[in-house]
C-alpha cells in the first residue's frame, strides 16, 4: 500500500511558498505583449520528447494534484516551467562548478553532487525509473494508476527504488522543480494566471505594500501583479 498521500493543499503551498524565493520588482508598466499563453494540451516542448513530456506531466499532477480546492500542477502549467528551464542554463548547470569529486551520499549543504547536469539528470532519470516501474507493475509510470503512481513515487522517494548513483537525488530535484515551477512568476511559463499567487495570497511583484505590513489577520484584497505589469 502506497504512503505517499501529499498533505493538505493550503498547508503544502504555504510551508512550500516560504521556502522560495521570488524577486519583488518595483515595476508598475503593463505587459507589451498581450498573448495568452498556449493551452497545455498545445504546447510543444523544447527540451522533453515526446516520452519524457508524458512523465513529466503525470509526476507533476501527483505532486500537486488538481484534486482539491485550489490549482494542481497541471492548472498552473509547471511542466511548462520544468521543460523551459531545462532548456535554459540552469538545465546545462551553465554557472554551477560542476568538476568533481561527486558524492551522492553528501547532505545538501554540499551543493550539486552529480557529474549530470540537471538536463541529463532528467533524460537519464525518467527511462530508468520508467523501467522500474514496467518492472514492478508492468507499465510505464504515465500508464499507472493514481494509486500505482503515487506508490511509485514513495518508493522512489524513499530509495525503495535504485537508480544509478548519480541519478538517486531525482525526486528530490523533480519535487523542488514542480514547486518552483507553481511559485515563480509566470513570466518563466508556470503559475499559470498566477493561480498559485492568488490561491494563498501573495501580493506578487508590486512596487509597494508597506500599508499592509501591520494590518494582521486582514485578508488583503487586491489581486497579484507580475514582473511585466499584469495583473491578475
């Protein structure tokens, strides 16, 4: 019986919003571009093939489910943050020291233990675990049930499941991408509508709301903005 069972959604996002940092940005100018962004189903990746956006987008809705009272990965477009970001340099680890020696068993205070850059960690990872779990059920993960899935991913969180050495910290680098990629501004493809924001009230990126500071237990009433000015 799986244990992975993600806690309430109001307590996860909150616990997880404060751990990420997000840039304030006195900007006060509306967006140039008024397009809306293209609808999941219709996005075309530029870094995942075609296997790996199906992996993605089934271990980003168990993450954060959609089930509940506020957006789930899906909603608030996170593969698209993951893909885009894999893409960018911090998929190629451009300004990471990357020489080793590598050690998988470090704690993490000791920084990025693997020779793969977070790109290949992801090309790697996603067949191997792929295999594992054909092995333990009989299907690729994207096939699995809700619950094989969310049995999958404990056992992969727990170790339960090997990878390769430099392949063992995935969960932990899949879990941190997918709450990045509901937090950060939607400029970086995720937060979709700023649904996240909006959902546990985080004011955004407005030049100022110092009024606020003081006035405990009041819901604050105005909407998010974000770094190009729009407005949600």
């Amino acid at each position: 019986m799986s244990n992975f069972s993600p806690p309430s959604r109001r307590s996860f996002l909150m616990a997880s919003g404060a751990g990420v940092a997000l840039t304030g940005v006195a900007m006060t100018f509306h967006a140039n571009s008024k397009e809306a962004p293209v609808p999941l189903d219709k996005y075309q990746p530029v870094y995942f093939n075609a296997e790996e956006w199906a992996f993605v987008l089934a271990a980003t809705a168990r993450l954060i489910p959609s089930e509940g009272d506020g957006p789930g990965a899906i909603e608030a477009h996170v593969p698209v943050f993951i893909d885009r970001q894999l893409k960018d340099y911090y998929g190629n680890a451009d300004i990471w020291y990357m020489e080793g020696p590598h050690d998988p068993a470090a704690t993490p205070d000791r920084g990025w233990q693997s020779p793969l850059t977070p790109a290949q960690l992801y090309r790697q990872a996603i067949p191997a675990f792929n295999a594992a779990c054909q092995e333990r059920f009989g299907k690729e993960f994207k096939s699995l049930t809700v619950e094989q899935q969310n049995e999958a991913l404990t056992a992969l969180q727990k170790g339960e499941i090997k990878l390769a050495p430099e392949l063992s910290f995935f969960f932990a680098t899949l879990l941190a991408n997918t709450k990045e990629g509901y937090f950060a501004d939607p400029v970086h493809g995720g937060n979709h509508g700023m649904q996240a924001w909006k959902y546990i009230g985080f004011p955004g990126a407005r030049a100022s709301y110092a009024e606020w500071v003081d006035q405990h237990n009041k819901k604050y009433p105005l909407g998010p903005v974000s770094i190009k000015g729009e407005r949600a």
